[in-house]
C-alpha cells in the first residue's frame, strides 16, 4: 500500500482553461504563494511563451516568489516532429523559464499521433525521448504527461506502453497516466493501471484525471490504491468542460479516510481557507455544496440532525470539521426543532429556555408558511430569539 503521494497542483494551467477564469501574472503570483502555504509539492505554472501573462509570470517567479515546500514546475510539449529540441521555439521558451522542473506533453494516443501530429509512431516515440533527454541534460526534473494515455491503451497498448519506456529510459522521474477525454470509469482505471505498472515496472507513475464522467476524484484515489505516487489536480476541481480532479477532495480522502501522507498534517486546516481565498482571486463565487470546504459541506437544518449533533458531534458528520479548517453550521427554518433553536441560540450568547425555544419554531413555521425563509437571516432569527426572552425593541415598522 503506498504510503506518500505528491501534491501536484495545474490550477494556473488547467484551471485558466474554464470558462469565465482569467488570471494575471499578479493573480497567478497569489495564488503559487496559496499553494505553497498549503504545503502542495508542485505547482504547475502555466506553459511558456503560450501568452504575455505566462510568460510575465514565469520571468517574475525568477525574483518575487520564495517558494518553501513547492515547486515550480513550467509546462510545455515535446519537439515538433523532425526538428531537434534545440531547434524548437517552444522547447527553448520552456528552457528560459529556468525552474528546476518541467512537465512534458506527448502523444499516447496512435489515433493523434496519425491525425494531430500527421507522423509515425516511432518519430512520435523519438520526440518524447529527446526532449526529455534534452531538458534532463539541463540537469532539470523532467514530468512526463502521457496526453490521452488511457484512449490510447485501449486502442494500440504498445504505443502507449512504447511512449512511456522512451521517457522512462530517457531520464522522466514520472510517468503521468492522463485521462484527457474525462470518460474512463474506475474499474478501467484499476484495470489498466494494474496491467501498465506491470509493463514497466521501473516506473514512477503519477494520474491527471478530468471530470467528465463525474470520476476524477475517485479515479485518483483508485489510481493511488493501484500504486500510483502522484496525483495531478485543481483547488476547487477548476478545468476546462467539467473540471478537473478537485485537490480539495483528494487531499483530505487520502490523508484522513486512506492514511496516505500528502501536505503536511499541521496544514491540513489550511484547506478550507486556501480553497475559498484563491476562488476569490479567481472571482469565482465557490460552490457552497462543495465536499469538505463549501459552507454548507456540515450544515445542518432539520431538527433531528441538530438533536443528535448536540449529544454526539459525530453524529451527522463524516469527520470532524476542523481537521480541515471547516466548521459546523445549524440553520433554521420549519424543519427546526427546539435542539435547532437552542443551538443557534447559543452559538449568539443568548440563553433561552426549552419553552422559549419552542416559541421561536413555532413562530418561525408560521413566517415560513407566509413566506418569509430563515436560513440565510441569521440577524432576523437573532431578533426573534431575543424577543422570545421579553426583550422588545422597536427599530421600525413593518409596512409591507
């Protein structure tokens, strides 16, 4: 069973992919600071000379980051086919990003290999290996991201198989199995990973699943179950279509559910906040439905949940909020019950008694059946609560 498992975050590359995501050079710089307090291993920072802002990115992470537990990582593609690495414009940009580590794209898909790059097998197989070559004898740490490795297997495997041995032999240090489509399910992830790890056994492999089939959280964490090191993914599950392997929920499911290590523990409770700071960098309102960090992720609003939770905390909640910076939430509205009412009324210092309480449901199924909702009014339910002690205080009159 493994045991550790790198962190590797592709929000500043796969998450620009989303619609409605654009980020500058000063938001990117953030957010590679967020990451790193988290504790994540790397941080792929977007593909040189693609556009200004990576490369204005890439040129300033050079004097104004001071990264202590990541790594920058430069993202780009192999040589084009029949053009040396060191004749090739793209693989001289990824070089001037001058970060210790790069992640290489290839073809493992003979079905993109004939008709995206228009070339043969074996050339496809040799622009992998050279420019891993190229960039190991740079003395950098070379990715290898297998594009479409899972379509491909499917459809020629010793191409695919072929393409991973030409990066292994040629120096990668990881062997990327990437789910670019997002259709796989996972019993073929278990399957294929299983017979791949077999077929090069001298590998390090690492997965980067997209979520179009609803499975990339769970394909990451079959594929680390199958002995998988790294895991590639987004805060927030952010990509292009429907996203990418949410790290908000990969994290904490093979820390606290699988006891695999992957940040460090004391950072654990940092989650909830690097995830709801960076949407805001990005000015993206976060899904409050979220697994784990999303305000509603251990909210609770019907009265025999709130009952339970007051004897037992554990009750209602999977694991305890707080091992990942979250926190338990009572909202009222007419499912509440007087657990409900004392609850929230204790959480605003207020002391009322259980016939008290009991007012305030009845009052509040009243309002609810005329229309009025409680659940995001915590200010009208306080005022409630405190006139349910005799407090009165006539702050307006209601017209309408």
């Amino acid at each position: 069973m493994t045991t550790a498992v790198e962190i590797y975050d592709t929000t500043l590359r796969d998450g620009t992919q989303q619609e409605g995501i654009s980020l500058t050079a000063n938001d990117k710089l953030r957010i590679c600071n967020l990451l790193d307090d988290l504790g994540v291993a790397y941080v792929e920072g977007g593909w040189p000379g693609a556009n200004p802002k990576d490369d204005e990115f890439f040129e300033r992470a050079q004097t104004e980051l001071d990264l202590k537990t990541a790594t920058l990582v430069a993202f780009g593609s192999t040589r084009r086919a029949g053009v040396k690495p060191e004749d090739d414009e793209q693989v001289q940009k990824l070089l001037a990003a001058n970060t210790s580590a790069v992640c290489l794209v290839g073809k493992t898909w003979d079905y993109h290999v004939e008709h995206a790059l228009r070339t043969s097998l074996d050339e496809a197989v040799a622009m992998i290996a050279d420019t891993v070559a190229y960039f190991r004898a740079e003395d950098r740490e070379v990715f290898f991201d297998a594009e479409h490795f899972f379509d491909g297997y499917r459809s020629n495997p010793d191409f695919a198989v072929a393409a991973l041995q030409g990066a292994l032999d040629a120096g990668a240090s990881r062997l990327v199995l990437c789910d670019t489509n997002g259709g796989l399910l996972s019993h073929e992830v278990e399957q294929i990973i299983g017979e791949v790890t077999e077929k090069v056994s001298d590998g390090t492999f690492g997965c980067h699943f997209h979520n179009d089939s609803g499975l990339a959280v769970g394909n990451s964490l079959t594929a680390v179950r199958t002995g998988v090191k790294q895991v590639q993914g987004c805060v927030n599950g952010y990509g292009e279509r429907t996203g990418n392997a949410d790290l908000c929920s990969v994290i904490p499911n093979l820390s606290l559910k699988m006891g695999i290590d992957t940040i460090p523990e004391d950072r654990l409770p940092r989650l909830t906040t690097v995830s709801h700071h960076i949407a805001d960098v990005i000015n993206l309102t976060l899904d409050p439905h979220l697994p784990y960090v999303g305000s509603s992720a251990f909210t609770h609003k019907a009265g025999l949940h709130t009952s339970a939770l007051a004897r037992r905390p554990d009750a209602y909640e999977h694991m305890p909020p707080a091992d990942i910076g979250n926190a338990t939430r009572v909202v009222v509205s007419e499912l509440a019950g007087r657990s409900t009412v004392l609850a929230k009324a204790k959480a605003y210092g207020l002391d009322i008694t259980s016939d008290q309480a009991q007012a305030v449901v009845d009052q509040i199924k009243v309002k609810e059946h005329e229309g009025y909702q409680y659940e995001a009014a915590d200010g009208s339910f306080e005022l409630m609560a405190r006139q349910a002690t005799g407090w009165e205080q006539d702050f307006f009159r209601l017209e309408s």
